[in-house]
C-alpha cells in the first residue's frame, strides 16, 4: 500500500508514502555520475546522471523505492499484486529485472520524452534479485516537470498509460482509478447548493459539506480519490517552505496509522515513511512514522561524480522542541 503523488508551485515536486508492515532498512541513498550496474538480462552500464531516493543496499547495489535525478526525472514503484506480470527473457527486447528499472531510466535518460522513445521495447523479467530477495509485484509512476506516465507490467506486455492527475496508488491498474475518478463529479471543495429537492428546504451546518462522499478508508481506491482531491484543490504559496509542507500535508490525509489496516498475514501496515522531492533543485525531504521533523538532503550539494554510493540513515526519532 502506497500512494505518489506530482504537484507544482513555482517549482516542480515529486514524492511518496510507502506503506509496509515492516522496515527494509531503509536508507537515503545518492548513486553518483559513473556508478557502474550490472544487470542480469541486458547490458551493464555507468550512470550518466546522479540521483538520489529511498533504498536499502544489498552488496553493493542500492534496490530504490524512489528516486529523482540530477534532470528531475522521477520514479517511483508501488506494490501492484495480483496484476504485475513478469516476463521471460526476450532476445528482442531490453531485458530489464524489475529492481533494475529504476537505476537503469534515472541513471541513463534526462527526460521522460528521451526514455518513452525505448519504453515500448522493455521487458520486464521474472529475475530475482537473489533467492533471498524475490521480485515483488510492481508498477511504476514516472514523472518530469512536463509529463507523468504510469508503467505496469501486464501479461500483454508493458502498458504504459499517461496519467493526467498525477496520482498513482496500487491495484486495480491505472485505467480502472481514471474511470473511477468520474463517480466522484459532484465533489467541491466550495459551500453546497441544495440539489437535493426544491420541494424541502436544507440548510448547510457545516463548512466541507460540499465534499460529503470523499471516501475516507484505507483502500487503494479510496486513497487515489481523497489524494486526487486534495492535491487538485489544494491551495499554496509559492515558496519552497509552504510548497513542501502543503506536500505534506496532502500525504498525510492519505497516510496509513498504525493499527488500522491489517494485513493477510496479521501484521500491521502502517506508513513507515513520506517524502517530497523538489525535482527543479534536487532536494529530497522527507519524514518516518516515528519522527514527524522534516529532514532535507540535497543532491546538488554532493559531488556527483564521487564514485562511491552516499548513504544516509533515516532520522527516526522523535524531533520535539520544548519550549520550557
């Protein structure tokens, strides 16, 4: 359980929640210019762009959740079980294993114009990381300050779908949400009119009664509406403190809290992390579940052309400011 999310001020933000029932050892990672990768299926490579997310290492190789680029192209994987389909190699295909998408469109392209032009011969295999570490069933919402697509693996193939509100959560797959979106026309973030009947008199109590019907469980579903709707109508100045806290503050009506959403295997999900990056400046921020403090790390104040990974533990305790 996950949700994404673009928004614009004066500049251009991308970011997430990721929602688990555990930690994966999660750290802020920088992969640097010329970081080499290997692949199983296609060709290994060095990293034309730096770029900077969520990972955990794994001998040496940082498996992202998200990540931005030195260019501000974006990407982030969100859990798409039950309809992520991964294919056998292919000989006429760019044979890439799902934990390699990310480095591999961030470490190789500026824009999501110069990727699309090779996303139509991508394939995404069914190869593991290692035994340990199988492949987990994704898709992909990836982004520039121009244009967001959402890529999913299906058993046709990859779809790559545009997506218009900027807004990815997990299953049903991208074209069911954008359908689904319709049936919620009538929400307004404005005082309401009666519609009701002319033959009843009704009165507004409450200011956001115009917004009765915004669903407010945890589904997928539910939270790519009340996401959706909040980002579109949302208001902001245009600084960079009050971009990113309205980003925040949009995550947070999607934010899972521990103990209200439980798992098939009777674990706890709970929003382990959020985070917001200013994909103009390269500014990653971001905030744990237990440490609402915002925490920044700067792309562009790293020598990118270090050649080794820069990692970043997560600020994961509790920041209060006492006052007396």
């Amino acid at each position: 359980m996950c949700t994404s999310m673009t928004f614009k001020t004066k500049d251009n933000y991308f970011g997430r929640t990721l929602d688990l029932e555990y930690s994966f050892n999660e750290k802020v990672v920088i992969t640097p210019k010329n970081y080499e990768f290997k692949l199983k299926e296609y060709n290994d490579f060095k990293t034309k762009y730096a770029f900077i997310g969520t990972a955990t290492i794994v001998d040496g190789y940082p498996l992202y959740a998200e990540a931005t680029n030195e260019k501000g192209l974006s990407i982030a994987g969100l859990n798409f079980p039950e309809n992520a389909f991964y294919h056998k190699r292919r000989n006429d295909m760019i044979n890439l294993a799902s934990y390699e998408l990310i480095p591999w469109i961030l470490g190789n392209f500026s824009s999501v114009e110069e990727v699309g032009y090779f996303l139509n011969d991508v394939n995404i295999t069914n190869e593991s990381f290692s035994e340990d570490l199988p492949s987990s069933p994704l898709h992909w919402m990836l982004c520039d300050k121009n244009h967001c697509l959402v890529l999913e693996p299906m058993q046709q193939g990859l779809e790559i779908h545009f997506n218009p509100v900027g807004i990815l959560t997990n299953n049903p797959p991208i074209t069911y949400h954008l359908t689904n979106i319709n049936n919620y026309i009538n929400l307004t973030p404005d005082i309401c009119n009666n519609r009701f009947s002319t033959k009843i008199k009704l009165d507004t109590y409450s200011l956001g009664m115009g917004a009765i019907g915004l669903p407010g469980d945890n589904s997928s579903t539910s939270r790519f509406i009340r996401s959706a709707f909040n980002k579109l109508n949302s208001v902001s100045d245009l600084d960079e403190d009050s971009s990113v806290s309205q980003f925040f503050h949009i995550l947070d009506t999607v934010t899972i809290v521990k103990g209200t959403t439980m798992t098939k295997d009777k674990k706890w999900n709970a929003t382990t992390y959020s985070c917001c990056i200013n994909i103009d400046k390269g500014i990653y921020y971001y905030k744990t579940y237990n440490n609402n403090q915002i925490t920044a790390i700067k792309l562009n104040s790293f020598n990118i052309n270090n050649n080794q990974l820069t990692i970043y533990d997560l600020e994961n305790t509790q920041q209060i400011k006492y006052l007396n």
